[in-house]
C-alpha cells in the first residue's frame, strides 16, 4: 500500500540504503573510533561491550525516527506542491536542481 500516493516505506531504495549505511557508520564505527580507540588507556574509554550497546541502541532510534518521519516529510511535499501549484513546484525543483534559484 502507498499512502499519499508515494512509496514511502520501500519506494526509493536508494536513499533506504544510504540512510541505514550511513546511521550503521554512525551509530558503530564513529563510536568504535571516538569512544575506544582514542581513548584507549585514558579515563572514559568505553568497553567494547559499552560500544556494541550503545551503537544497537542509536541504530535502532535512528532508523525508527527516520520510518516514522518519511510520512511526514512526504505529507509536507505534498502540501507544499499543493500550495504552489504542481506547475510552480515543478519549475522552483528543476531550477533548485540545476542551481538556478533567483
């Protein structure tokens, strides 16, 4: 099913992959990096335990906020389309595209 009329759980596979690489990278390996490996030996470094809980942790907000929201943003897009006429934000997108906003 499609609500308003977008395919918004599995619709653009494309930024569904980029956003789980980049909140998987996010919430493991910047963690690993700034939390356990630079810290190594000093007082706060986190045990690799501590690293694999919180990074579960982020990942799983992470990628329920972003379920969650898509919904809305497409409800705006399409409030905003409707607001300006598809002709109007149709043109401003292509000119946003190509760098040729006035």
């Amino acid at each position: 099913v499609a609500p308003f009329g977008e395919f918004w759980v599995f619709g653009d596979q494309a930024i569904a992959n980029c956003t789980h690489w980049c909140t998987l990278i996010d919430s493991f390996i910047v963690l690993f990096v700034a939390f356990y490996l630079l810290k190594r030996g000093q007082p706060g470094q986190w045990s690799f335990n501590m690293v694999l809980a919180v990074g579960v942790v982020n990942y799983i907000y992470k990628v329920g906020a972003a379920f969650l929201l898509t919904p809305v943003i497409y409800l705006a897009h399409k409030g905003i389309d409707n607001y300006l006429g598809l002709e109007t934000a149709t043109k401003l997108r292509k000119e946003a595209v190509e760098g040729k906003l006035e």
